[in-house]
C-alpha cells in the first residue's frame, strides 16, 4: 500500500554548518489507514480493529463435516443459512476461520429472515489459535433466543466454533450469519512513507539511518529505503533496500547522490494485544562528496597466460584469477575525498594502485588497510578533480554472480561514504560471473588444517587450530557446524556458523563445551554445510601440551 | 565373597575425571568390539585383560591373540589411524596371568600401553581379578613450513590400576546369568577412570550382554550378543550397539564373526558411527592356543 505520510514535525538541524545534516521524523500524527494508526503519543502503530467490525464478514466457514457453509457472507436471507435438515444435530457445528489471530470479545449468531423457531436450542461458543485445541467461552443449553449475541471476556484466536448443545426433536436448526467481533491490532502493517525531498536542488549523500521504537515481544519492525533523482518513484529509483531491524545507525548502500529518498517501516505482531511502536526516526545527509562515482570490476588477463574464451566478466569458479577494479571520479560540485573502500566477496590480494594510469606507490602515495575482504585505500593526496582509479588484484571466486561494493570518503566525515554506483557500461557493472568447474560446494582438496597437533597451553605458540576451507555457489549465509569428537565419537565441542561462498577460517581453542581445555590426544573433527544437499568433510587434529 | 563385591563397588565408585589414554575406549579386541564391547560379564581369552581382569581366571591354556585395526579410513584430512595389540595369558599359581601391549598410531601422534593383569577363582561363583597398566602418549611439535618455527614435543606416561570381577548369579535354564564388575585406572585422577558394569547371559546356544560404562561424566550403554553357530569351525556371529547419553548423544553399531581353524582363532569386527562420516573402522585379530 502507499499510505500519505503527514508529518507535523519535521527537523533539519545542522550537524555540520556546511555540509551534514540530519533529517527527523518525531512524530506521526495525521496517519490514519487501515494497517497503520498513530498511538496518542504520536508513535506509529498496527492498526487497531474497530469493536463494530465484524471479523468473520467473508471469512471462509465450515460446517461439522467439512462443506463450505454461507454463514459469513453478510446475507440473512433464507437462500444464505445453514440449515442442518435435521433435528438431530447435537454437536453439529460452524466453524469460521479468521484468517489470523484476532482479539475477540462477542459473537452473534442470526437466524434467516421470518425464522424465529429453528434456531439454537443450547449452543457452545468455542476458540483456538491452532485449530486442534479449542477452549469453550460460553456453554448455554437452554436457549431460548433466535438472535444470539453473547459477549465474554477477551480472548485471542483465529478459530470460531459455534456448536449446537441442545435439540427440541422437533426443529431443524438453521443459522443465516455467524458474526465475530472483537478489536486488538492487525498482525501485520505497512507505511509506505511520501517521497521526501531533501529541500534543495543539489542531490544529497546519504548517511547513517537510526530510529527509535518499542518493540515488545511477539512483534517486529523492520525498515526499508530508496533513493531516486525524481520526485516520484519510477524505474529511475532504486529497488527497496532488504528489509533492516537494526536501528543503531545503519548505514545503507543506496544509490547517491540523490535528491528524493523514501522509506517503508513494516510492523507485525503475532499477539494482537501488542504492537509495535515507531517512535522516532533520523537520516543523516550532506554534501556529496563527488557529483558521481562509478565503478565496474573486469577480469585482467594482461599479465598471465589464460587458455579460457570467457569474456571479461566471467571467470572459473575457484581459480585465482587478476581483477581490474575501475574507478571513475567525476567530483564537480562535490568535497572530494582521500580515501576508497573497497568490498570483495572474497579475499583479494591488491597488487596495484593507478591513478590516471600511473602506478602508486605504496607508502608513499597511499595506504593499505582491510581484512582482505575488505581494503580501505588511503591516499596521501587528497582527491579533487576528476580521477579514474584502477585497483589490481587477485582472488578467487565461488559464486555463480559475485557482487564487489565500495565508496568513497571524505575523511571529514567518515560517517558519510558516498557509495560507488555501476558504471554505465552494464548494469551489473560491479559484478563477474562464476562458471564451470566446481560441482559442488566444497572441494576437499582445498581443506587445510594446521598446525596439527597444537598445543592449547597458553604459551601464544600455536594455541589454537585453524581450519581453512572454501564454500561455493552457496548465495546466501547458511548454517555450518563444526563439531569436534573423541576417538570414541563423543562429541566435545560444537560451532555454529552462518557462511556463504567463499574461503574461511575456522578456529578451535581446544576448550570443550564446557570451556574446559580437552586432555592431550588425538581428535576427530567433522564441518557439515546445510546447502541443500547433504555435504561435510572431516579429518584428525592432535592436542599436545 | 560378599565383602569382595562391596569392597569392589566401594573401590570404583570414585569420581570421574578428564583423561588421556582415551584410545583405550576403543576396545583392543576383534570379538569384543563386534559386540560393542559389551563383554564386561562374559569377557575371554587373552585379550580380555583390557577390559576385565578377572575374566582371565579359568582361562587354563596359553593362548596368545594379535589385534589391528584401522580407525576412521575416510577421513579427509589428518594421518591414517591404526590401533594394534598383543595379548597373552597363560596359568599361574591357581590363577591365570595376562600380559599386553597395545598401541595407536597416527603419524605425529602415539599412544601405548603396558599392561599386567592376574585373576583367580575364589570359590565357585567368584572370579577376581587386578591389573597394572602403563600408559604413554608422545605427539611431535608442530613445525610453521613458512616460519620454521618448531613447537616442543610433548608426551606423558601415566600408571593405571585396575580391579574386577565376574559373578554367576544364577542358573535359567541351560544358560548362566553373569554379573561382571570392572573400574579401570581407579587409582590416577588424569587418567580415564572407567567404571564398568555388566550382566550378560551365557547359553549354549547364544549370549547376551548389556554393560553399562561411565567415563569422564559420560554414560554409555553396550549391548551385545553372539550366536554360535557351532560346525567344524565353531562359527560365531556377533553384533552388538552402544550409546552415549546426554549432549554428546551418538550412537554405534557392530557386527563381526569369528571361527577356528584347529588352535588359531579367527575373528572380525565392523564398526559404524552415526555421528562421524569417516568409513567404517575394521578389526582383526588372530589368536593361537596351545
């Protein structure tokens, strides 16, 4: 849904004079649609369920024996009841699904037009959550009402049973329209904020999210963005962003500079007693820090031999191969910047460094930091023209598409990197495919273990054992298990991963499960990958001290 | 005879306390481990001096048994691990003498060891038994290739004493209820002190057992059988299952068979894990009577 967002405050205040601010959202009073509402506080809520609602209305019903019943359709006419053709009917029952959990308070059960005599002699109002257990609210055997309306004491449940507990023999008994009312939240909510317009012509960079809710249990909030250069959504924005539930200052990897930004807060609850509240939200922006950054990541082969026909985008799944990651600068009204971080779905090796084709020298023209995965390069010479960068390295990659990410920083605000968009050149730019050659998603022959034995002594010499290994063609983090065992299969020490493709380390203390260093010996080790199809690898480590 | 049975539980009945040495737990007999190693009762032949010293009273000939075994084949990575022992037991003085060496071998790490047990019969029903075992592990420093950096050599060498005892409880049928008592290493707290507790029954036809062992705060439970077959070879077919209870919770299973061939033994064992996909580990063992 796109619902209209009102907002009664909005504050810009000045972080930096000249180049951050902050965008606000303190309250959001004047929302009022059918998923969301706003609390008294000015907080963003579930919507709430009017008591006048009937919940059943069109919900599917069912009768004792499992056939489609017209007892929600909203029509007492006689052509629209359950008529049981019968006046043996104790236990026989309708039974209203309400599509989720609802909190319920009445129910009311109507006989057709002109019918005052076949109707519920003795009846039993039943709920469930699960549609196994029921608990009865109200048992009445001596009815003698053709309209029922009964209220109890609040209740939560998706399951409406009403069941006949009384016959006089002589009636059948038929029910125009069963009706359930109650109130409660909906389970789930969506705010599709407006269009908001950073206010002035140049595009902005985006900066840190944050925002402040109360999220009890049984319910969540997450939150989406998008950036776009118009001031309404079309194929020029970007996609939403997944879905975040972290609030403690995220920063986003959307598209920028731009000048229009929108976000989407999503609220469910699995207890329609509670919701979530969304009571404060933040966006940090500023000045650019280039007019524009692009970037396209392409395979070099000017310095090995390749026997391969692939084109320059495409590279063999587990071979180390050279990369050319091209930069292009276009600073213009922008701060400029003196520092570039680069992401890599693998471990790189950066060999080189160009700056309008000349050769950097490391150290004296600029730095290296980063895990691998991550390389931050810093230069010596801050960067205020338009530049083209082209940063060499050598990995190996595993997945069928891998994605490279970066931005640029003005280290005046190293809160704020602007991130580096796919150059024009394709729109996957910023990604090599993966073919061929590993099957599956782990080849063993790339298992190293070492040092083996180690001595978990607390001597800071090989105190602990790494296992080296490399998953492929696994796209998103999946649950690996490092399980270690004594030579009698009894298990002492269990890991629990998420990993994805890629090479990674694993490390083991020698501690049990229990933190206790395991005595000298000879251990099994096993590593199973939930890849959706059954896959481990295993191997002896000796513990010596 | 009852003062034996409770001075025995009394002197088992100890903590239990992390360990090394834990090879030992995989068993240094062919016929035991196809039976899941469920012969605390109804242990025999020379071997049995791993697992039950008072199983080697009554034995009343010399016989001397050859054990290998090759543990985990399949594993991807680490050295190839193989298990050996040599076991004999001849009479002496009203009892029966065992003596052992047994070993595990796993390219830069090793483990040995020396072991000496007696048993006797005391009475008709009571069968006691002691042993002394030594037991040493040494496993090569490890050496950086890139750095040449070389970590000590370390090794260890432990005395373990062990006490058992095998009791008939009763006469069913044709067959004998057996109860079998054994605590390993009782007397060091590094070592692997094992408590031990078995009944089996022993028919013509088949015998059963089901042991219960604790180990380092673990318990397992053994059940294991044979069916003699009987024949010109005395063919036995054996098979057996164990489990660990609690967190560490896995689970085996054993199968093996076992004949003679005038006064050479025979036997074979198969062993499968559910929790480690490395192969199935195999034993055999050799045995001579004279």
């Amino acid at each position: 849904m796109i619902a209209r967002l009102l907002l009664l405050f909005i504050a810009v205040s000045a972080l930096q004079a000249s180049a951050q601010s902050t965008f606000v959202v303190e309250t959001w009073d004047g929302i009022s649609e059918e998923e969301v509402q706003v609390d008294s506080a000015g907080a963003l809520i579930l919507g709430n369920v009017d008591s006048e609602t009937n919940l059943a209305l069109k919900r599917p019903a069912f009768d004792h024996s499992g056939d489609q019943v017209k007892v929600t359709d909203g029509k007492t006419d006689k052509r629209s009841v359950w008529n049981t053709l019968t006046s043996s009917v104790f236990n026989f029952f309708v039974q209203i699904d309400l599509d989720e959990p609802r909190l319920i308070d009445r129910v009311v059960v109507v006989s057709p037009d002109g019918n005052d005599t076949d109707f519920m002699k003795g009846y039993s109002i039943q709920t469930s959550i699960d549609n196994i257990v029921f608990s009865e609210q109200i048992l009445n055997t001596r009815n003698l009402e053709s309209r029922i309306d009964t209220t109890f004491t609040p209740v939560v449940a998706r399951y409406v049973r009403v069941q006949i507990k009384a016959i006089d023999r002589v009636h059948d008994v038929q029910v125009a329209e069963v009706e359930v009312y109650g109130g409660g939240f909906l389970s789930a909510g969506i705010l599709t904020a407006d269009v908001t317009d950073l206010g002035v012509a140049t595009p902005k960079n985006f900066g840190k999210i944050r925002w402040t809710a109360d999220i009890p249990e049984g319910t969540k909030l997450t939150m989406q963005f998008r950036t776009g250069p118009t001031s309404s959504p079309n194929d020029s924005w970007s996609d939403w962003t997944e879905a975040v539930d972290e609030n403690g200052g995220v920063l986003l990897k959307l598209p920028e500079p731009r000048r229009y930004f929108q976000y989407q807060a999503t609220l469910t609850t699995e207890d329609p007693g509670v919701s979530p509240r969304l009571t404060g939200f933040e966006m940090d922006f500023g000045t650019p820090v280039a007019d524009m950054v692009t970037g396209e990541v392409v395979r070099d082969d000017s310095e090995v031999a390749v026997t391969d026909t692939l084109p320059n985008d495409e590279v063999p799944v587990g071979v180390v191969r050279s990369f050319l990651f091209n930069l292009q600068a276009d600073i213009g009204s922008g701060s400029g910047f003196e520092s570039v971080n680069l992401e890599f779905p693998n471990r790189v090796q950066v060999e080189k460094v160009l700056l309008d084709g000349t050769v950097l020298a490391r150290g004296s023209d600029y730095s290296l930091a980063g895990d691998g995965r991550t390389v931050t390069i810093r230069f010596t010479d801050r960067i205020e023209t338009d530049v083209a960068i082209q940063v060499e390295f050598s990995t190996v990659l595993f997945d069928e598409f891998n994605s490279f990410t970066g931005s640029v920083v003005d280290l005046a605000f190293p809160d704020n990197p602007q991130q580096i968009e796919a150059s024009g050149s394709r729109d996957d730019a910023l990604g090599v495919f993966g073919v061929g050659l590993i099957d599956g998603v782990f080849d063993k022959d790339r298992l190293e273990v070492a040092p083996n034995p180690f001595s978990p002594n607390g001597d800071g010499r090989f105190d602990v054992v790494q296992f080296k290994y490399e998953l492929a063609k696994i796209s998103i983090p999946r649950p690996v298990t490092l399980r270690v065992f004594d030579l009698t299969g009894r298990s002492v020490r269990r890991i629990d991963l998420m990993q994805k493709s890629g090479s990674h380390l694993v490390e083991w203390d020698g501690r049990d499960d229990d933190g206790d260093v395991v005595s000298p010996g000879l251990y099994l080790f096993q590593v199973d990958v939930d890849s959706g199809e059954e896959v481990s690898f295993n191997g002896a480590v000796g513990v010596s001290y | 005879m009852h003062r034996a049975i409770l001075f025995s539980l009394s002197f088992v009945a100890v903590s239990l306390t992390p360990s090394w040495g834990a090879f030992e737990t995989l068993g240094q007999s062919s016929r035991a481990s196809a039976m899941s190693d469920a012969v605390i009762a109804q242990g025999e032949g020379a071997d049995v001096l791993w697992y039950n010293p008072a199983g080697l009273a009554g034995e009343g000939t010399r016989q001397v048994v050859v054990d290998y075994a090759r543990l985990y084949p399949g594993l991807d990575v680490g050295p190839d691990i193989n298990s050996w022992s040599l076991s004999y037991v001849q009479g002496l003085a009203g009892g029966d003498l065992g003596v052992g060496i047994a070993g595990l071998g796993a390219g830069f790490y090793t483990e040995n060891a020396l072991g000496i047990g007696y048993g006797r019969s005391m009475g008709e029903k009571l069968d006691v038994g002691l042993g002394v075992r030594m037991l040493r592990w040494a496993a090569d420093g490890y050496r950086d290739p890139e750095t040449g950096v070389q970590d000590e050599d370390g090794s260890g060498l432990k005395p373990g004493f062990d006490l058992g005892l095998r009791y008939d409880l009763l006469t069913i049928e044709e067959g004998m209820l057996v109860l079998g008592i054994s605590g390993l290493h009782l007397n060091e707290p590094d070592t692997p002190r094992r408590l031990l507790l078995g009944v089996g029954y022993d028919h013509p036809l088949y015998l059963a057992e089901v042991d219960l062992e604790l180990v380092d705060g673990d318990r397992r439970v053994r059940v294991g059988g044979e069916y003699k077959l009987g024949g010109h070879y005395d063919l036995r077919l054996r098979a057996g299952a164990s489990g660990i209870a609690g967190d560490g919770a896995a689970g085996e299973v054993d199968g093996g068979i076992g004949f003679l061939m005038g006064s050479l033994m025979f036997n074979y064992s198969y062993h499968y894990s559910s929790e480690i996909s490395t192969g199935a580990n195999q034993r055999l063992s050799l045995g001579y009577q004279f």
